[in-house]
C-alpha cells in the first residue's frame, strides 16, 4: 500500500519549499494531523497533512470504502507579521480532522466554522473552501484512489459567511475580486456588501 501522507508531504516540499515548523494534533478518535508552515517572504502558509490518509466518505454511505473516495488536505496564506497567524495550527486541524469526526466531505464552495476566531485577534471563525490546482497541483495516486487535492482556505468574516449562505460561494469570491480584497490579510474588514 502506497504512504499518501509521504507522498503528499514532497508535493508540499516541492510547491512550497521547506517548512520551517510544524506542529501535530490528535482528536479522541481521530488520526493524527499535522499542520507544516511555510514563509515565503512576507506570506506565511500553513498547510494540513493527515486529513488525506483516509478518503473521504459520503455521510449518506452506509459503509465507509477504505480506498475510494475524495481525499483533500487544506491550505491558508496569510500576510506575516500583521497578527499572531501560528496560533491556527489548532484551528486548522480541527478544520482538517472534520472529515472523520463529522463525516462530511470537505469541496471547494464548502463553508467551515470552528465557532472562534482562526488566532487572536482575527475578524475570522470561517473558511471558504476554494478550488484545488493552483498553488499545489494535484497529487494523483495509483487507481482505484482518487488525487488528494490541496484546497485553498479564504477566511471569511461573520457577515462575509452570512453573505454567503444566501448568495453562494461564487457572487462572495466575485464580490471580493471587485472591490480588490486582499484576502492574505489577516486583519481585513469585512468586504462591502448590499
């Protein structure tokens, strides 16, 4: 059996560089995550490693399938030095374990909330998951196992993630690319909205 998690951590090396910290978090009942940092000049990234070792199943599936399914590891960047962003390691591997605990699969448009803000101070409590394939690529693994896609996670203020429940994911990303929001920022103000 292939090491997923071996193979996923040298796509991150590869995309993003060495990390230079990283932290692991176990849930009662879950598989352990770890959470790698990356700082690439002024931007810090932070990506999940451990959400990919399982596929993903269907909450409606009466049994789980050990090796089909979508698999999914998440990624936030965000500006360094502008706020304490290293105290979401915890938070993102909450996000990353809900998967397991919830039995939900994790796609882009989906919304995830831990109910406090992503690390001291942020106007943030939830995610928007984007789409895979531009900062890291891919990773196709041996068939029957679907590709672990590396999910871009945009933090969303309260009114943001109210925003879009009703309006969906696409008129909240357009609304921010009209009004240029600087979603690495980890102070920003919520963007206008109607």
């Amino acid at each position: 059996m292939v090491d997923v998690l071996a193979l996923v951590e040298a796509r991150l090396r590869t995309a993003l560089g060495e990390p230079d910290a990283r932290a692991a978090v176990t849930f009662l009942g879950t598989e352990r995550i770890e959470v790698l940092r990356f700082t690439d000049g002024d931007i810090v990234r932070y990506a999940t490693l451990g959400m990919s070792a399982q596929p993903m199943t269907d909450p409606a599936a009466a049994l789980a399938d050990p090796v089909k399914g979508p698999r999914a590891e998440l990624v936030l960047s965000v500006r360094a030095g502008l706020a304490d962003t290293d105290k979401v390691l915890r938070p993102l591997a909450v996000l990353a374990s809900t998967p397991q605990v919830e039995g939900v699969i994790v796609a882009p448009g989906a919304s995830l909330d831990i109910g406090e803000p992503l690390w001291p101070g942020a106007p943030f409590s939830s995610v928007l998951v984007a789409e895979s394939g531009g900062l890291v690529e891919d990773l196709e693994l041996d068939d029957p196992m679907e590709a672990v896609r590396f999910l871009p996670l945009l933090p969303m203020t309260t009114n943001e993630a109210a925003w879009k429940r009703v309006r969906g994911a696409q008129e909240l990303e357009e609304r921010w690319l009209a009004q240029g929001t600087d979603l690495r920022d980890p102070l920003r103000r919520s963007v206008q909205l109607d």
